[in-house]
C-alpha cells in the first residue's frame, strides 16, 4: 500500500506570485511590448492627391484664420526623407482641407526597419558600438585577470582588505568615471595622437575598463580558486606543471574568461552616459560619434520624438546583446561547480618572493589608482571645496527636496525589486518546471535592454497617463524593470542552497508555507536577500541612463545636466556629496558580507529542527 500525501495549496503563495507577476508584466513585459509594436506602427497623412506622408514626431495643429466658421487649421509635422534615411526631416505645413483626414491614419509597415537597415548609419554604429565595447572587454582582461590571480593564488597579505578596495570602482556611476576621464586620461590620450572620435572611443574604452574590471577579476580569481588540489596533483604526476597549466587551470578559467568578456562587452555596450559625456568634453570643433545607446536618445528626442526609428534603432542591438548573452550563460554554466564554494581541498596558494610581492601591490595600486583614486581625484581636481558643500548645496535651486525625492525612488524600487526577487525565484525553483522556464527569462529579459531603451519603452506605454507632480510611480517601474534581473540572479542562488529536503520534511509533518517560510528557508537566506536589496539600492542609486526624461530633477542627473555646461566648483562639491551618499549602502554591504551567522546550538540548518515542537 503506498501513501501519497498532497500538500494543501498555499493562498499567500499564490497571491504573492500573482501580484510579483503582475508587477512583472507592467514594468517589463508591456513596456517592451509596447515598444516591439510602435516599431511597426507608422503614421501617416494622406494627401487630397493621393500622396502619402509618413510623420516622424507628432502632428501639431494651430488655427489658421480662427474667424473662420469650417475649422480651417494649419497641420505642422516633418517627414522623413524616402530616399535617404539620415537624411533630415522636411517640414512639412499645409491647411487641413490639403489632407484627406485630419488626423491621419496608422498602419503597419516594416518601414522603419527598412530605414535602418538600409542606413549607412547603422554600420558606423555597430562599427563604433563594437569597437568600443570589444576594447573595453580586452582591456578590462588585461587588468583584472591579474588582479583576480594575486588575490585568489598568492600568499599575499591583507588579500581581504585588497579585495573589498578593488570593489570599490563598481561602485562608482559610470559618468561619474566618465567626468574624472575626461581630466585624468583625456591628457594622455591626446598626446597619443588621438582627436575626434577615436579619443572619445579611446577615452570610453578606458572608463569602462577601469570600472569594469573587477569583473573579470572576481570571476577569474574564483575559478583559478576552484581548481582542487586533488585534479592538480594528478595532472602534475601526468605531466608536471604544464599539464596542470593544460587539463586543470585552463578547462577552469577559459569559461570565466568568455563569461567576463561578454558581461563587459554587454555593459559597455548598454551604457549611454560615458560615450555621450565624453563626446561633449571633445576639444572645441571636434565632431563626436554615436553608438547605439545615443543614437536612441537621439532619434528619440529628434523632430519631436521619431518614435518609430528609435525603436528600430535599437532592434539589432538588442539582438546582438540577447546573443551575447546567451554565450555568457553557457560559459557560466561551463564554470567548475566549486567557483560558489570550498567543497574542496585547496591548493596550496604561491608563495611570493620579495620582488614579487612589490610587484603584486604595484598592480593592485595601479588598478586601484586607475579605476576609483583618479576619477575622484580628477573631479577635485575642478576646485571641490569640502567646506563649501552646504553652500552649494542652498545655493543649487530645489535641491534637498529632490534630493529626497531620488532616496525615496531608489529605495521604493530596491524594496519591490527584492520583494519580487524573492518571489518569482522561489516560484522559478520549488514550481512547475513550465513555471520556472517562463518566469526566469522573463525577469531576466531587460538585461539585453539599455536603459535608454527601457525608458523609452516606458514612456511609449504610459505617456496617455498623466502623471500627477511628485508622484514616483513611473520611475520605480523602470528602475523595478531595469534591476530586477540582478537581484533575481542574487536571490535564485542563495535560495538554491536551501536543502529541499528540509521543507519537504517540514511540510510532511504539517508545517504550512508562513511556518516554512519564517523557520526554514528565510533564515536560511536572510543574508543573501539582504544583499540582494543593497545591490538594487546601489544600481538605483547610481542610475542616470533610465531616468534622463523621467527624473530630471533627482541628483545625478542635475549633476549629469550640470557638467555639460561646464566643469566647476559647484560641480565637483555636489559629485563629491554625492558619492559620499553612495559609500553608506556600500559599507552595509561589506558589512553584511563579513558578518558570520549565529551559531544555533548546533543544531542543523539554524533550529529547523523546532519546525513542528
């Protein structure tokens, strides 16, 4: 006779992965839908001959003799050239008898594809996109890789503190690093000869670089860490030190390498700010160039908003990054198993001699200098005055209570995006497999979306509802949207540590799903939730690409509008006050990463064991 038990359904299980769903399709999946179908949305005006005028931007309408009793009105738009795509626009202003409908009529056409396809704009953009995110990626290599090396296989001392040091440039937002390049670097890639556009892609591959790499540096660094010391020594006895070099470092760290470059390249890539701020910092007559982060803004907020083409724009981009991305997940999965833990005897770490160890912390120091001290130094540099803080700070019009209204942006969107982590993770991991295989790609979508785009989107899906002022709504969805991908990655993996056994015994002896949740796998995976919400407060925090037309007001990106006027006193104070804002969550997180669990007497899996006293 066999027992079959069947677990009673859990109601607040399933109305919190209903309400984390519905958040899911409201901040992503209709956003970009809504962004997929304006692509393929044309406006047109139809003459009373017959010819037909597509309409980039909108249809204004202005009264032409208002004594008249008929209506007559005067139609304004521009319509892009038919014969050449980058061509501009031509205005175009005629009364409203000249047309066959006022209004004119939408159709679906795949014209606006056709236009960046046949575009000579489009291939100097992937030209410009790839060269500056693949020379990024290269660079990022050559200066993490040795970093992760030193501080995951030597003996070097205080490993730790370098460690939490050499984190510190990720903290940094991009055109912050973008604002300190342009003063430390931007010298000394002149006197290399550069002008134009090649010293704005040198400059840009340089920033990212330097904030970049860490990446490849925890990445490499933990899969040379994970090689045991059991595989080693037989391949040694095999072959001595280059068939360890051969069957066990190399198979570890190829993938880590892959996985490192396509995430940089992937974030380059993404970012709008840096290559944009950069081409404004080109010497006086310089002509900067467009990648495919700018070119959406630009296209966006060209002739009044060319909606159609900016989509568009973006179309191969988003399938080159989904590309990427795939690669990057099949070289992750290629990783050795032991990359997250110490499962394993280690090797026995490399023992630097006196030369070598100078040389190690020349490295570190260099890529500290690099990527965090000389960006900071650099904007300083523009006359910063820690004294003259609070003044600035009364003298910038509006800016405390804007202020607090991006604290309160940014942490209402790390709240919903860890709430929602939590959810559709647990609902990816302990639901039907068909669950997890539409849940986990779909959170993960907006990772091949630029924030640019990702704004866009937004505004294309909700601009028919008026926003009332100080309302936050639309800006927690796109950060909720925009983040939720990397507090999703953060939840499922600590939640993967969970033993299901353990919830399956709980549930067996008739705990319900809050009893399981408050003994079993919360406290299980308090810590690693809590890191979850400080990395999406961070990103929120340092986020300007999403919110550029949302947000103005918030403070980078006054700071960001501000330093294209110029860079000055006032600027530097306020970048300054800033990132001392940005440092707090940061301290919280290395604090909660060095902070060790309790111990629970002993007992297994902290006191799981009193499920059901």
């Amino acid at each position: 006779m066999t027992f079959a038990w069947r677990a009673p359904r859990s109601w607040s299980g399933f109305v919190a992965t209903a309400l984390a769903v519905a958040v899911l399709v409201l901040a992503v999946v209709a956003p970009l839908g809504s962004m997929l179908a304006a692509s393929f949305r044309v406006h047109e005006m139809v003459l009373s001959s017959g010819t037909v005028l597509r309409v980039a931007g909108s249809v204004t309408e202005e009264p032409l003799d208002p004594s008249l009793p008929d209506g007559e009105a005067l139609l304004r738009f521009n319509a892009p050239s038919e014969a050449d795509p980058d061509a501009d626009t031509t205005p175009v202003a005629l009364p409203s008898s000249a047309f066959v409908a006022r209004e004119g009529r939408f159709v679906w056409s795949l014209a606006n594809y056709r236009d960046v396809l046949t575009s000579g704009r489009t291939r100097g953009l992937l030209v410009h996109s790839f060269q500056l995110a693949t020379g990024a990626a290269l660079l990022a290599l050559l200066l993490g890789i040795p970093v992760g090396w030193i501080l995951s296989r030597t003996d070097l001392g205080g490993r730790g503190y370098w460690a939490a040091l050499l984190a510190g440039p990720l903290l940094l937002p991009p055109f912050f690093a973008a604002m300190g390049t342009s003063s430390g670097v931007g010298k000394a890639t002149e006197w290399l000869g550069l002008s134009g556009g090649a010293l704005q892609l040198g400059n840009s591959m340089i920033c990212f670089a330097s904030i970049l790499f860490p990446i490849p540096a925890a990445l490499v660094g933990r899969a040379l860490a994970s090689v045991p010391a059991g595989v080693a020594e037989a391949a040694r006895l095999m072959g001595g030190e280059a068939a360890v070099r051969r069957h066990a470092v190399w198979p570890a760290v190829l993938p880590a390498v892959l996985a490192s470059f396509g995430l940089v390249v992937v974030m380059s890539l993404c970012d709008f700010a840096v290559p944009d701020l950069l081409g404004v910092f080109l010497p006086t007559g310089s002509v900067p160039i467009h990648v495919f982060a700018t070119e959406i803004f630009f296209q966006w907020s060209k002739s009044g908003g060319n909606v159609g083409r900016s989509v568009a724009t973006g179309a191969p981009f988003v399938l080159v990054v989904v590309a990427l991305l795939v690669l990057v997940a099949r070289a992750l999965r290629r990783c050795p198993e032991g990359m997250l833990s110490h499962s394993f005897r280690e090797r026995t770490l490399v023992r630097l001699s006196k030369r070598g160890r100078v040389g190690a912390v020349a490295w570190l120091a260099f890529a500290f200098g690099l990527g965090l001290a000389l960006p900071i130094a650099s904007v300083c540099s523009w006359g910063f005055s820690p004294t003259r803080i609070p003044a600035t700070i009364r003298e910038t019009p509006a800016l405390l209570p804007d202020a607090l209204r991006w604290l309160r942006l940014s942490l209402l969107s790390a709240t919903l995006v860890t709430a929602m982590a939590v959810v559709l993770a647990r609902a990816s991991l302990r639901g039907p497999r068909a669950v997890g295989r539409t849940l986990a790609p779909a959170s993960l979508s907006t990772l091949a979306v630029p924030g640019m785009a990702l704004m866009v989107a937004t505004l294309l899906l909700w601009r028919s509802i008026p926003a009332a002022p100080g309302t936050l709504w639309k800006g927690v969805l796109i950060l909720t949207a925009r983040f939720l991908p990397y507090a999703f990655v953060a939840v499922w993996l600590v939640l993967r540590q969970v033993d299901r056994g353990l919830e399956d015994a709980a549930r067996t002896l008739g705990a319900g799903a809050s009893e399981r949740a408050r003994r079993i796998w919360l406290p299980l995976s308090v810590r690693g939730i809590a890191g979850a919400f400080v990395l999406a407060l961070v990103l929120a925090l340092r986020e300007t690409d999403s919110l550029v037309l949302v947000e103005s007001g918030i403070l980078p990106v006054r700071i960001y509008d501000k330093v294209h006027f110029g860079r000055t006193g006032q600027v530097a104070d306020l970048s300054m006050a800033y990132l001392g804002l940005l440092v707090i969550p940061a301290l919280l997180a290395v604090a909660l990463l060095r902070r060790r669990p309790k111990d629970r007497g002993g007992e297994p899996h902290g006191g799981c064991l009193r499920v059901c006293e």
